[in-house]
C-alpha cells in the first residue's frame, strides 16, 4: 500500500511517498521552484512522484482549511 503523505500551506511545502515503512519518493517545494521556504506544492514535484505509482491514500499533516482558519482567527484548536 502506497501512502502519500503532504505537507503545505505553511513554510516549506514537502510530499512523501511511502510503501510499507519505505520512503520511495521525497521533494520539498523549494528544490523544484529556488524560492525559500516555498508554502506552494510545485505540480512537478508530483509528475516526479508518478514514476514511484499512484498513492492508495492520501495524508495530510495537517488539514489544510483548518490550519488557514486556524492562521486567520488565530484559533488553538
């Protein structure tokens, strides 16, 4: 089972793609566009994931509408 883990909207946007406790595939946003701490994912990051398969699942670290209203309202949830 191949897991796609993201991490974004925050400093510096990451993805990882796992099967079975293996890292298979890892970028950060800042690799593929020169922009420190980049909170942008970068659709080659993925085109570069797709060689690895496609993921059976899909995590994120966060859920990104909770952390925006988290970050606009300044909420502690």
């Amino acid at each position: 089972m191949k897991i796609l883990g993201i991490n974004a909207l925050n400093h510096d946007a990451a993805i990882t793609l796992i099967e079975d406790g293996k890292i298979l595939f890892a970028a950060h946003a800042e690799r593929y566009s020169g922009i420190k701490n980049d909170s942008n994912l970068n659709k080659e990051m993925f085109e570069d994931m797709e060689q690895y398969g496609e993921p059976d699942y899909v995590v994120y670290f966060e859920n990104p509408y909770t952390k925006k209203l988290k970050t606009i309202y300044g909420w502690t949830i």
